[in-house]
C-alpha cells in the first residue's frame, strides 16, 4: 500500500510539472518587424535555417539544452532595396548573432536575445 501512494505521489508530481513545448522546425514571419518590412525565416530538421528580408540568407542553427540556441555566421545575398526595407535588414542581422534562446507559445516561436530582448515569430506559409 505504501508503495502504491509513492507512485500516486510522482504520477501527480511529474503531471503538474511544467512542460517545455518542444522547437518546431518550419517556416515563421516576423510579428513586429522594423518599418512593417516582411521577415521570414525556415527552420529545417537538418539544423539549417534560411530566410528572407530584402536577400536571401541562410546558416545552420544548433538546439542545445535548456532551449539554448545559436546560430552559424549568416551568409546572405547582396541585392539592395528600399532604404527601410535595408534598414529592417541590418537590424535583424546584427540581433541575430545576440538570440542565445528559445520558447514555444503554442505554434509561435520566441527568439530571446542575451539580454531578454523577444523576438516574436507566427507561423507562415511561404507563396511558391
């Protein structure tokens, strides 16, 4: 009997433990980007990332525990465009490098920079 309620003890314990949702991989836009410009990132499985402002970029990403992430150097394309537009660009490039870590609210991604800066993210269906 006595080690019935032990077991019912960590049943309960490990229920109301809080869980973690665990990194989705796919295709996220940008909620509130600089000057309203589209920015789009893709997670693939394999651990590469690519996404698009004004240019293409691309990378690889590592998962690591505690939703530590980091990111490769950012190797990108060299079109110019609007000057807002290069702006929102250069912005998400320099923060990039300064997400250390991620969480999941539902299907959105939140990118958290090293000094808790959130970057928040939707899902999103890229137009072929």
């Amino acid at each position: 009997m006595k080690f019935l309620a032990a077991f019912l003890v960590m049943m309960l314990a490990a229920c109301s433990g809080e869980q973690v949702p665990a990194f989705k991989t796919g295709s996220y836009k940008l909620v509130d980007s600089l000057n309203d410009v589209p920015t789009t990132v893709n997670f693939a499985e394999d651990g590469h990332f690519s996404g698009k402002v004004v240019n293409n970029m691309m990378g690889s990403y590592k998962l690591e525990k505690d939703n530590a992430i980091s990111f490769s150097p950012v190797a990108t394309t060299m079109m110019m465009g609007p000057q807002e537009a290069m702006e929102a660009e250069q912005n998400f490039l320099q923060i990039l490098p300064k997400i250390k870590s991620y969480k999941m609210q539902g299907n959105y991604l939140v990118l958290i920079t090293d000094n808790g800066g959130e970057l928040l993210f939707e899902p999103y269906t890229p137009q072929e």
